[in-house]
C-alpha cells in the first residue's frame, strides 16, 4: 500500500520570486480591465458618456452666446465626470473586499501596497482618459454651436487653464479611491462620496467660526477654483487647495493602506 504524500507547500521565497515577475505595467493594465470590462464599471462609463453628452445639449440649447464657447463648454462637459467617476475610483478601490476575490488577488500578489499602487496608477489614466472624453465633447459641441444660436468663436485655452482642469479631475477620482479604500465597502463608500463633502460645506458655510476651516479643508470650495473660468489662481488658493487634497485625499488613503495592509483575508 502506498503512502498518501501531503502536498509541500511552495516556499516563501518562490512566491515573492514569481511576484516579483509580475511589472507594475502589468498590475495596472489588470486594475484598468476590471474598471471597464465589469458590468457595473462598463454601464458606468457608459452612463457618465450619455450624461455628460445631454448636460452639454442643454447648455448649448438653453445657453446664450457666452456660454457656447468652447473654454465653457469644457467646462459644463467637466462637471458630470467630476461628481460620477468617484463612484468608479470606488468600485476599483473595493471590487476585491465587495466580490470575496481578495483572496485570489493577494495570493497573486502578496505586497499588498503594489496592488493599491496600481489601482491608484489606474485611476489617473482613467482621469486623464475623462480630460480627453471633456475636450473632444466639448470640441463638438463648440463646431454644432452656431447651430443653436450666436456663439462664442473663441478656441482659445491656455495650458494653465488645461492644467487646473487635469489636477481638478485627478483629485475628484482619487478622493473617491481614498474613501473605497478606507472603508472598503462599495455601498457605504459611495453614499459617503456624497453626502459628507455636501455635510461639511453645509456646515463650514453657515457655521461663522467655521468659515476660515471653508476656506482651507472643503473641496466644494477650494477645488471649484480650479474650473472657474473667473478666479484667478495664486498662491493662497494653491495651498488651499493642496491641503484640502491632504485632509481629503493622502489622510483617508494613508490611513485605508494601512487597514489594508493588517486586515484579515477570510
């Protein structure tokens, strides 16, 4: 009768060999897939398109001349990516904790802050891909303007003004990867994405000791900066908006790589 061998496990050493064979490139193309081949990812983009599409038709039908210039109509395209790609940041953020696969990814991938890095590497390809999506949208909408009624003939748009545009919807994906990777629940991380940014200005804007907190840690304030044509940018603003990222984006993430990091994997 012969003996019934146990299986040797593989050496610790092997599995941190075969991870790392694995590029960063790859992680990130990995972490892009299932931002867009899941249903929920792909329905999302698909749903983010057909708003953005619709707000610029009303802007274009209801708007008067001013408002069918191009620089405006980026910035109208701009608004419905801003406040619906979170919910994707999210989902890329919580799809392994959300479906039970975690296990599956981090038996792959053991150094758990690789696979964070490229889920936060994939969102800002996803951000600069919505810049894109903006200008082209708005591109057409500025050559179909005429259409509609007198318009705008201006193109003109300055490289800081792209820029601020770029930092305005990187920081809009990233606070939503921060939030999903805190909490790490899809649910609880979306109505959080909401509801708390909308909570705290209400109550910076109408508490009056509050008002100088407004000025420096809420996003509805500081980053509107970035996408209002009317404001000119300087310093102040500058590090009002970078500690306002700090409070809202590197506090929530640093604090969710480290939930990571120690949370148990059932």
């Amino acid at each position: 009768m012969s003996a019934v061998t146990a299986p040797i496990p593989a050496p610790a050493r092997s599995i941190r060999n075969a991870e790392a064979s694995i590029p960063m490139r790859t992680l990130v193309e990995v972490e892009l897939r299932k931002m867009v081949d899941t249903r929920a990812g792909r329905w999302l983009l698909i749903g983010v398109g057909a708003i953005t599409v619709l707000v610029l038709g009303v802007a274009l039908i209801t708007g008067d001349s001013g408002t069918r210039s191009f620089t405006n109509l980026l910035a109208v395209a701009q608004l419905p990516l801003a406040i619906l790609l979170p919910v994707l940041g999210i989902l890329a953020a919580t799809s392994e904790w959300t479906q039970r696969t975690v296990l599956t990814t981090f038996s792959l991938v053991p150094t758990r802050s690789r696979v964070l890095t490229a889920k936060v590497a994939a969102a800002l390809l996803i951000s600069l891909g919505a810049i894109v999506f903006s200008l082209i949208v708005a591109a057409i909408g500025a050559i179909v303007a005429p259409i509609f009624g007198p318009a705008d003939s201006d193109w003109g748009i300055g490289i800081s003004t792209l820029g601020q545009d770029v930092v305005y919807q990187v920081f809009q994906m990233l606070l939503g990867v921060a939030l999903g990777t805190l909490l790490l629940n899809s649910a609880l991380a979306i109505v959080l994405n909401f509801v708390l940014p909308t909570i705290w200005s209400g109550l910076t804007g109408s508490i009056t000791s509050l008002h100088d907190v407004q000025k420096w840690l809420d996003p509805g304030t500081t980053w509107m900066h970035l996408v209002d044509p009317d404001f000119t940018m300087a310093g102040q603003a500058w590090g009002q908006i970078l500690t306002t990222a700090l409070f809202w984006i590197a506090l929530p993430l640093g604090l969710g790589l480290a939930r990571v990091l120690r949370k148990e994997v059932d």
